[in-house]
C-alpha cells in the first residue's frame, strides 16, 4: 500500500520537528565529494545546527544511469571523517519510488500533470521549452510533464539571495516529472522527498537557484508547505568556472579535514578568527556553530583561488 500525501496544507507532516529546524544534505553519488559539495553539506550543516535543529542525509541516486557504484558510500564516509554526523536514516531515493508514483498518480488525476508523447527534437524545436504537445505526436513511452500555464510565475524569499521570481511557463515550461526513459525527474523526487521528510529549510547550492520556482508550482500542486530556502554561493575553479568533479585544484582530503573545513567556512563568508588555529575537529565544528551567522553568507560566486590565498587557512 502507498503511503499518502497529506491533501491539504492544514494537514501535519508525518515525522516532521516539533516547531523546530530540520535540514538535509542531499548529494547524487555521481563521484567523490568535491569542495562545492562539501561547502554545501558543512552550510547546510551550520544552518541546522546553529538553529538547534536537525540534520538529515539523502542520497539522490534516483538518476541510476550517472551513478558511480561505490560512491554514496564514499561520500558517506568523507562526511562522518569531517564530523559532520546526520540525524535520522540515512534516505535513498532509488528505495522511494512508491512515493514518487503516489504523487504522480495524484496530479494526473487532478489534471496537473499529463502523458506528453513529444519526441526529444519536438522539445528542442521550442527551445527545450515545452509548452503544449506537438499535435499528433504518439510514442509508446511517453513522459509525464507538470502543466504550466502560460503566464504562470513563482516567487519566493531566499535568506541570501532576496525577492526571487521567475516566469516558469515562458522560462521552463511544461515541467518532466517522469522521463520518458522511466526514471523518475529531479524535481519530482525533491519535492516529495523534502516534504515527506518534514523538511522545514533548503540550504543548498546556487546551482539550484534556477529550479527552485518550478519546485514551488509542484508543491503547490500537491498541497504541499513551502520550506524556507537558502542558497549558498557557488565555488569557482581556477579557470573561472564552476567547480567540478574533474576540477582537482580544492580536492576534498576526508584524511585531514580542517583544512577543507576552515577554506568552507571563508567560502561562507564566515569570521576566520572564530575558529581556534588548532586544536580537535570536534572543537572546530563546534566553534563553527556558535560563531554562524548566516547573514554574512555572501550571494557569490567565490573563486577558489581566494581560499587557496587565505592567510589564515594553516595547513594544520
Ligand atoms: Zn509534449
């Protein structure tokens, strides 16, 4: 049996915090954690503890095709080697179909969603924006898309960023909620995931900025709260781009990590006096969480090249 969704938003969320925070880091195992991963799990960390909250782990392995085999358990280790412990279980996207199907099942009967049969060129012949079927088009593995209205526009208050909106059905269009291929989307996933899991504030990567409106229509769409959002400045490689997996210039070393911690929290736009020079992991981290302040968090980007120059980043 399908465990169900509340149907309205009066309805309380099963295990969420009682009047508290609850956070989560939520990385695809696609690779080693970089430093831009790392940087997101340690402010995600920071805004959930320094709140007295909860902090949670989910694995996004729901795209199985860019999964590296062995690398959730990697990354799981290099968090637990920098002392950043998770509440609860750790979730894995790829046991959570059920819920996923429970959703979707829920907005194609209310008429949000809908089979769209377009081929890939369809899509690309709009712009990738996709705003109603191509007439006539049929395939035996149709997707399923969330309907956007035209003009249909999502806004919200980001802690760092500010007044964020965007014109989701001229910007993105028609949203894929299950591919055509079978796998469940991104955006789907995130939205049941974070509201099944109680969870109260998104801190994340910049990255995700851009899809954050569309999460918005999807929840409201299925009744669903809205978290608080905070989105952390992106990390760029010394070629000026964002950094990558390939990008070896801010490597995470789970072997030492206060050295990676102290670069995150300049990253951070943290006080680097706040942390002792030396001394114990445990001391560090819990100096990080009495001296956050999640004001200071610059909207970025931050070139990687600034921490490596840090004077008061020791090698420990
Ligand atoms: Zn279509």
């Amino acid at each position: 049996m399908s465990p169900s969704f509340p149907s309205d938003t009066s309805s309380i969320r099963p295990g969420s915090p009682a009047g508290g925070v609850r956070g989560r880091f939520a990385p695809s195992p696609t690779g080693a954690l970089h430093f831009g991963s790392l940087l997101a799990a340690f402010g995600s960390w920071l805004a959930a503890r320094s709140a007295g909250g909860e902090w949670w782990i989910r694995i996004e392995d729901v795209d199985r095709g860019r999964e590296v085999p062995g690398a959730a358990l990697d990354q799981l280790r290099t968090l637990a080697a920098f002392g950043l412990e998770h509440d609860g279980p750790v979730a894995w996207q790829s046991q959570r179909g059920h819920l996923y199907a429970a959703a979707l099942e829920r907005l194609l009967a209310a008429g949000h969603a809908f089979e769209c049969h377009c081929s890939r060129a369809d899509v690309a012949a709009t712009g990738g924006v996709h705003r109603s079927c191509r007439p006539g088009a049929r395939r035996p593995d149709p997707a399923v898309r969330l309907r956007v209205p035209d003009g249909r526009r999502a806004a919200f208050e980001d802690a760092v960023h500010g007044h964020v909106a965007q014109d989701v059905g001229r910007e993105v269009g028609d949203v894929v909620l299950r591919r055509a291929d079978g796998w469940w989307a991104y955006q789907l996933a995130v939205v049941v995931d974070d509201a099944d899991q109680g969870m109260t504030d998104i801190v994340r990567g910049a990255d995700l900025l851009d899809s954050t409106p569309r999460q918005l229509l999807l929840q409201d769409a299925l009744g669903l709260p809205r978290p608080r959002y905070l989105h952390l400045p992106l990390v760029l490689g010394d070629d000026g781009r964002k950094l990558s997996k390939s990008d070896r210039s801010l490597a995470v070393d789970a072997g030492d990590p206060l050295p990676t911690l102290r670069a995150a929290w300049r990253a951070l736009g943290q006080d680097a006096g706040m942390l002792p020079a030396h001394g114990p992991l445990r001391a560090t981290l819990a100096a990080a969480v009495a001296g956050f302040d999640p004001r200071r968090i610059p909207r970025g980007p931050v070139p990687a090249i600034a921490l490596h120059n840090a004077p008061a980043m020791p090698h420990a």
